[in-house]
C-alpha cells in the first residue's frame, strides 16, 4: 500500500511516523510519501492532507501543482484524511476568512467550516473525545486553532461533536477531523483511515 502525505506545509512528518505506526499494527506491507510535486502521487491508496495553515496548504497545492490531480483523485473515490487545516481544505464551502483570503478549497465534501472556530492560539486545549461512530473510546484530541463545521449536507455524515460544535465528518472515503491526531501517540484515525484504504484497494477501482 502507498499512503501519500500532502508535504508542502504543516505537521507533515508526524503524521508520516503515526501512518508507519499504524500501518505495522494492522499487518499492512508499504510506505508512506511525502507528496510535494504531482509525480509523487502516482499510485497512492490514499491521501492525507496535515493540520497547518489551510491558506498556504491550499495556495501552495496550486503552485506545485497537485490541487487538481487531488481533487480528481478524491472525486473518483479515493480515500482522504484531513486534519484540523486539512480539514478546511476538503471542504466545498468556507466562513468570511476563506473568501478573504481567496484560499482555494478542494470541495470535495459537503461540509461548511469555520476557520478557528474554538479561538485563536491562546484557546487552543486538549480534551478526551468519545467518537462511537468511529468505534473510538477515550481518546485524545489537541486542537489547535482549530476549525469547526457549521453544517453538512447532502453525502457528508456528521461522526462527531464537541461542545456543540462539529469537530468530525465523512462522506463517502473521505474522513475531515478538527484535531490533530498526529500530535498523540494514538493510532485509531490513522488505523480507521488505513482500512478504508485497504477496502477500496482489495475491492478494485471503481
Ligand atoms: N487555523 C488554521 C487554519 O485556519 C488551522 C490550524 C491547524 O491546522 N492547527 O488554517
């Protein structure tokens, strides 16, 4: 299996060592790239897209670009991971900071975010989250100037809240989290995102 990780800005290496990880405890057999030119994506499974800055990560997917071979990827079902700015990226539509910005989203999923949804830096906190639908009991989430979803709509699956607000969803092979998996030593999303990859590979292309 080939996992590649969007490398172009954010917690890249973090979430290539905690795919590695997961990948050993499930008995999968592959690597894990480092994706920063179009080349690079040939033949992954799937993608993850890290927490950082949404509007470099989207502007600099332009630049070198891989924005549009992603998309197409992600439209012809291949499975995505977005965390916290990843998240934003993934999404079809944006708060007024996006469209201030002018950041280009991928629109993948139907999904509305707001950008630092939980407040700036000095916000930013830990908390155990309880995901049932995601069969995750306990486990941690860091959340860094983290974006909520204010809605969903039509493919897009609400998996998870946090003091009211959306903090996780799925549509289809794509997964969008507010929180920084990466940054802990637990595997579940990255365990959860490897299966969904594993399906679609043994199931063939379609
Ligand atoms: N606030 C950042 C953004 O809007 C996301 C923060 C993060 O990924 N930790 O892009």
């Amino acid at each position: 299996m080939r996992i590649g990780v969007i490398g172009l800005q954010g917690a890249v290496s973090e979430h290539i060592e905690i795919t590695k990880t997961a990948m050993k405890k499930l008995g999968i057999s592959g690597n894990v790239v480092w994706v920063g030119r179009a080349k690079d994506l040939e033949n992954v499974d799937g993608i993850i897209i890290p927490g950082g800055e949404s509007t470099t990560i989207g502007k600099l997917m332009k630049k070198v670009g891989i924005f549009d071979a992603v998309q197409k990827l992600g439209r012809d079902g291949l499975p995505i991971l977005g965390t916290c700015a990843g998240m934003i990226v993934l999404a079809k539509h944006g708060d007024e900071q996006v469209e201030r910005t002018r950041q280009p989203l991928l629109e993948l999923m139907d999904i509305e975010i707001t950008r630092n949804a939980f407040g700036g830096q000095r916000e930013s906190f830990e908390a155990d989250l309880e995901i049932p639908k995601m069969n995750a009991k306990n486990v941690r989430g860091v959340f860094i100037r983290a974006p909520a979803i204010k809605r969903v709509w039509g493919g897009a699956e609400v998996l998870a809240e946090f003091n009211g607000k959306i903090i996780a969803a799925k549509q289809e092979n794509m997964i969008a989290v507010a929180f920084h998996p990466e940054l802990t030593t637990e595997t579940w999303l990255h365990e959860y995102f490897l299966k969904a990859c594993r399906d679609r590979k043994n199931g063939g292309v379609s």
